[in-house]
C-alpha cells in the first residue's frame, strides 16, 4: 500500500474481515506471514507501529458513565493526542453531537456512540486508519460525513483500510478492494507499506 | 495536538478510572461494607473475650482485607474489555507496562485506600492497643497495594472467561499467602511485644518486587487474552 490508498475488505459473515484488521492492528498474531511496515515487521516495531495507526473495532470503545467529552478526551489521550476541551467539542460538533457532549454515552442512541466513537478519527494524526463495520449503525448523514473524514485523510496522504459490506463513496488516489472467502487461507495475504 | 509525555498518558489512565469509579461509587462501597462486615462478625460471634479476640485479630483482619480485595479485582480488566476500552489501550503507543501500573494504582485508591483508613476502626472492637492499630494500619498500607498488584495478574488471565471470579480467586489466593503472614506477623508481633520491623521490612520487599514483576505479568496476561 501506498500513500492515499483505500483498501476495502469484504465479504460474507465470518470470512475473517475483523481477524484480519485485528491482525493488522496487531492485536492478534498471524497464523502464517507477518504485516510489515516500512519494511519492518510490526511485532518487533511495538511501540513506535501504534503511534502511526488507529483503530476502530466493533466494539465502540466508549465508557458508558462518560460523557462524549470525557470518553473523546480519555481515548485520545490514551492514544498518544493530547487534545483540549475546545478541540474535543469541535470535534464531537463536527460529528453532529452538538449539546449532547455533557450526556454520559449511555443515553446516547447506539448511532450517537458511534459517532462519538468515530470523532477519534478527527483527533488523531496517524497515517493508517483501520475501520471495522465503519458504516453500521450511522445515518446517511454521519456516513457521508464520514465518507468525507476519510477521504480528507488519503487526499492527505493518509491510508485507511475498511471492512464493510456497504459501498463507499470515498475517491482515492488508489482504491482496492480484497474479497475474503473461507477465513484467511494459509498462504497468507501479505500485506505491505512504503511510503 | 502535542505529543504527550510518558507521564502524561499515565496520568490519563489514573484520572479516568478516578472518575469512573465515582460514577459507579455503590460498588467502591461495596467492598469497604464487606470488609466492616465481616471483621466485624467475629468479634460478635465469639463474645466479650479479649484474650483471644486480641489474639485472633491480626489472623481475621487481615483475611477480611484479603478477601474483600478478591471483590474489587475483576473489574480492573473486565469492564474495559467489554466496551473495546482495553483494546484501544493496548494500541497505545505508551507501554503496557505503564498502563497496568496506572489502573493498578487507580484500583487502589478507591477500592483499597479507604479500607486501610477504616480498618484501625476495625480493630478497636478486637482491643488492640494504640500502637497495635498503628502497626495494622502501616502493614495494610504497605501490603494492600501488593495484593492489588497481585491481583492484576489473575484479573488479566481470567479476562473473558466465564466464572473468572471463582478462577481469580483460586489463582490468587495462594498467592496473597506471603502477604497475610508477614502483614499479619507484624501485627502479632506488636501484640506480643516483640520487634514489628522484620515483617514491615518483608512486606516492603513484597511492594518493590510487585511493583517491578506484576504490571509487566499483567500485561503479558492481558495480551495474550486479547489475542
């Protein structure tokens, strides 16, 4: 992959699209192969990988007794970007939780967590994007919006891979689209960056 | 957006489970009520004995502590790991190591802390001496934040397993044994008289060693359960 690159993961329920950005996330370990980055595999670059990545799962990642703000400020601060409370609510405005930061996110819709999930990806400065069911959950509005977001970020010279049945209205430099079938099979994609 | 220090992060990490914890504070609660409870059960079952309440007391406190930690335990990892909370924090660029430390030291404060103040309180109903309730509370300041480190590690093995609670407990419990005899060794040793500083040095050297393996085995534990 290169710089501006949209990468599509699809296919049926369980043909491995979450192992497989988890794998890239470094979250789980491959089976067989290895996930290189700048021409290094990522289990020996630890550290200095996740500073250039970020993930968002299917779980949201958002404490249900925090507020938007609280939840938007915490993880991004876990994640490396210390942001403050006025980048946090433009942020979340952007995302149209407007007056509804305050809220702890267990009053929020499941959409609404979603996108306070999502405002992550506003705040944060890393090169590759790796996006679970992206899409679910959001309106016409919050995914075109996001549609937007990403493709802000190739224009910009970032990458982002997306695993999502949906058809996505992003235009990229390059744009890929893998088709998982059956699990990963054992030869095992490899995947690879250099910018 | 600066690039935030190491300090920083942790910093983030303790303020946050801070602040989750005051929103859920019945269940802080929960565990310093327990350890009142059942300290408290003995005195009332056995009666106006103070003999051997005095001598009984090191041995039922500290098991009370021992046990009312236990509680606490599993919601260092499990919550978090529920919500995607956990995930994003082993993505982040800061060590894991440091992460487990800060939410460590957070479990302590609330679940802990507030159970070292109230447990000289405790020991007035056994008829300990002045000085005896001072040792009990040093040895409990000393030695709970080994049991929470400690705890840690059985917390992240068991994580996503169903009955983890029962699994903690038989993980762990056999490990909090040098913990309870020498926390509880001091205590007895300030009853009888005799030097209390062997056991409170001990127990330090517990602390150290914790500090040092425990979050780096949590870790690993929290990893491995992820995967």
């Amino acid at each position: 992959m290169v710089p501006g690159t949209l990468l599509q993961l699809t296919g049926p329920n369980g043909s491995g699209k979450t192992s497989l950005l988890r794998i890239i996330a470094g979250l789980m370990a491959p089976e067989n192969g290895e996930i290189r980055w700048h021409g290094k595999d990522i289990r020996s670059l630890d550290e200095e990988y996740s500073r250039s990545i970020t993930y968002i799962g299917h779980r949201n990642g958002v404490k249900e007794e925090l507020s938007s703000l609280e939840n938007l400020r915490i993880s991004s601060g876990i994640a490396g970007f210390d942001i403050t409370q006025n980048q946090a609510r433009q942020a979340l405005k952007r995302m149209g939780l407007q007056d509804r930061e305050e809220l702890p996110a267990r009053f929020l819709s499941e959409g609404q967590r979603r996108r306070s999930a999502l405002a992550r990806l506003l705040t944060c400065d890393t090169a590759l994007w790796l996006l679970d069911e992206v899409l679910a959950s959001l309106d016409h509005a919050a995914a075109a919006l996001i549609e937007t977001v990403i493709g802000d970020h190739l224009a910009k010279g970032g990458m982002a891979i997306v695993a999502t049945h949906q058809e996505l209205h992003i235009s990229a430099v390059s744009f890929q689209r893998l088709e998982l079938a059956n699990g990963i099979s054992s030869d095992a994609t490899l995947l690879e960056w250099s910018r | 957006m600066r690039a935030p220090s190491t300090f920083s992060m942790f910093r983030w990490i303790v303020k946050r489970d801070l602040m989750l914890a005051w929103r859920r504070r019945a269940d802080v609660l929960s565990t310093l009520f327990f350890f009142v409870i059942v300290a408290s059960l003995f005195p009332l079952g056995i009666g106006p004995e103070t003999h051997l309440l005095r001598s009984i007391a090191p041995g039922v406190v500290w098991v009370a502590a021992l046990l009312a930690s236990m509680l606490s335990l599993g919601r260092i990892f499990a919550n978090d790991y529920q919500d995607g909370t956990l995930e994003q924090m082993l993505l982040s660029p800061q060590p894991l190591y440091l992460i487990v430390l800060g939410k460590v030291l957070a479990q302590w404060l609330v679940s802990e802390l507030p159970l070292v103040i109230i447990a000289p309180l405790v020991g007035v109903q056994f008829g300990l001496s002045g000085e005896t309730l001072l040792v009990l509370f040093i040895s409990l300041l000393i030695g709970t934040p080994v049991l929470s480190l400690i705890g840690a590690i059985g917390a992240g093995l068991t994580l996503g397993l169903r009955g983890g609670g029962v699994l903690i407990a038989l993980l762990i419990l056999p490990l909090y044994i040098p913990v309870l005899i020498f926390g509880s060794g001091a205590v007895d040793a300030s009853i009888m008289g005799v030097e209390v500083m062997a056991n409170i040095y001990l127990l330090l050297a517990l602390l150290v060693l914790g500090t040092v393996f425990a979050p780096w085995a949590a870790a690993a534990a929290v990893k491995i359960s992820l995967e």
